[in-house]
C-alpha cells in the first residue's frame, strides 16, 4: 500500500489508497476464479478415480498460482529495482530504516523519542 501511494498529493491519497484497495479485492476474485476453474479443468481431464482425480485438480491449483507468484516477484524486483518506492514528499521518511526520521534530529534532541531505562529529569517529589 505505502508503494503504491508514496508519490500521491496528500489531496489525492484517499482516492488512491480506495482506488489500490479495490485493485485488490478485483484481483483476488479473478485470482480465485481462475485457479478454480484450473482445478476443475485438471481433475476433469484426469483419468482415474473420483478421489484421485479431485486430489491432481488440487495439486495442479496449488502449483499454478505457485509458479504465477514466482513470475510476479521476479517482475517485480526487475521493474521495480531497490530505492524505487521511496517518498518524496516533504516530512515523509527518505529512509525506512533510519532512526531519526525528522530532519535535524538526533536521539538525545529528539523530542519523541523515549529512551528506555532514562531517568526522569526535573524535580523529583
């Protein structure tokens, strides 16, 4: 989701985090629709028994969308190439793993960071 809606307006990012949710529950219907329409295909061309052949419709829909995922992750990490979802709006994080993710900051200037096992400073009671 934070890929698909790094490079929004902040006036647009209700309408493309609606629009990508959407995407989502559309393919995961097609997704659905097509391996089972793959496992009834193979286990109607399949010569054998009733249960021999519901079980080879099955192992063929697992494998199908098995191989279709691998396809999906190789274009994806080609297409995609590291350091390409990275924000560029102002005030958004440039760097997922950083520890300071307001600029100008350090963890001892920080006002949001709580360091753990620090003592309260100030007056004690």
């Amino acid at each position: 989701m934070t890929s698909a809606t790094a490079n929004v307006p902040a006036q647009d990012s209700g309408i493309a985090s609606a629009s990508v949710n959407s995407a989502q529950q559309v393919g995961g219907s097609i997704g659905s629709a097509a391996f089972n329409t793959v496992a009834a295909s193979a286990a109607a061309a399949f010569h054998g028994g009733t249960r021999a052949a519901a079980v080879h419709g099955f192992t063929t829909a697992i494998w199908v969308p098995l191989a279709a995922l691998v396809l999906a992750a190789a274009a994806t990490a080609v297409l995609a190439g590291p350091g390409s979802s990275r924000p560029t709006r102002p005030g958004t994080r440039t760097n997922w793993g950083s520890r300071h993710p307001r600029p100008g900051t350090t963890p001892d200037r920080d006002p949001h960071r709580v360091r753990v096992g620090a003592r309260p400073q100030g007056p004690t009671a």
